[in-house]
C-alpha cells in the first residue's frame, strides 16, 4: 500500500491505496464520487474525465498515486456552494447538451478545460476539444451548440 494525500472537490484527504488502483476507482470506490463514471475500459470514451492541477484527465489512464499531492476537481464540486451551476451546466442544461447523460460528466469537465484554454473557440476547435470525449448517444451537435453557449455566457458574466 501506499500512501497518497490528495485535495479532491476542495476537501484534502489521506489513504493508503494499492499502487495499481486508478485515481478513477479511487474517486468512485474509496471517495464515493460516482459522479465521475467509468464508460470503456479502453481509455477511450473520456466519460471518467477528471481535472488534475486544474488540467482534464482521463481518471481511468492515471493512476491514484500519481495525484499525490495534487489536486483534483470532479463534476461533483463545478456548481457553487449555494447551488448556483457552473456555466457550462447551464448552457448544457439550455441548449439540450445531453440525452441519457451518461457521457456528460466527462463532457462537462473536458468543456471547461476547453474553455479555460481557449475563451472563445471555433465550432471546429471546440469539436477537436471534445475528439477525445464519446457520447453513445451521439447528440454531438447539441454539445457542441452547448459549449459555444457557455463560452457566451461566460463573456457576459465577465463584462457584466
Ligand atoms: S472510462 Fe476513462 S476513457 Fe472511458
Ligand atoms: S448523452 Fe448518452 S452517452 Fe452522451
């Protein structure tokens, strides 16, 4: 076993972990945080994406050791205290952004690593930033739709 402390959703915690367990297992199974899910087990669906020192990783290709000493943001903690959402699930909410919702969670967290990178993105860039993101649902369009909203809304928050 070895021991890792890691500040996960703004919370610092401290386990010993088996230095095989993936940092998503040790979300979902040791932290309880289902809500980061796990959709393949190919590293390829990006439905478990996570940030890790405030960049998107696929929770399933990292392992639990490696957040030692990091820190790691899920879907669970992107709405404030009160409440109030993110932008990001605001305009996926508004513009239909999901359909079984099984995909979003990853989507959601990989948007927001999107737009921190890039405010005001292109359809071709925010569909080359969601490439590595499946959605068996295939509403690709409204997600797309979705996060060019929330690049919007969040230039309006900021003049406003
Ligand atoms: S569960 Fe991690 S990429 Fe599919
Ligand atoms: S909304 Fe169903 S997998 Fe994307």
């Amino acid at each position: 076993m070895t021991k890792i402390s890691v500040r996960v959703d703004q919370e610092n915690v401290t386990d010993d972990v088996e230095p095989r367990m993936l940092l998503v297992q040790y979300l979902r199974e040791k932290l309880g945080k289902t809500g980061t899910v796990i959709g393949c087990d190919t590293s390829n669906c990006g439905a478990c994406t996570v940030h890790l020192n405030g960049r998107s990783v696929k929770s399933c290709n990292v392992l639990a050791v490696q957040a030692d000493g990091g820190v790691v943001d899920t879907i669970e903690r992107l709405a404030d205290d009160d409440g109030t959402l993110h932008p990001v699930q605001v305009a996926f909410r508004e513009c239909h952004g999901l359909q079984c919702g099984f995909c979003t969670p990853g989507m959601i967290m990989q948007s927001v690593d999107l737009l921190n990178e890039n405010p005001d993105p292109t359809e071709e860039e925010v569909r080359l930033g969601l490439e590595g993101n499946l959605c068996r649902c295939t509403g690709y369009h409204n997600i797309v739709k979705s996060v060019l909203y929330a690049a919007e809304l969040n230039k309006r928050g900021a003049n406003a």
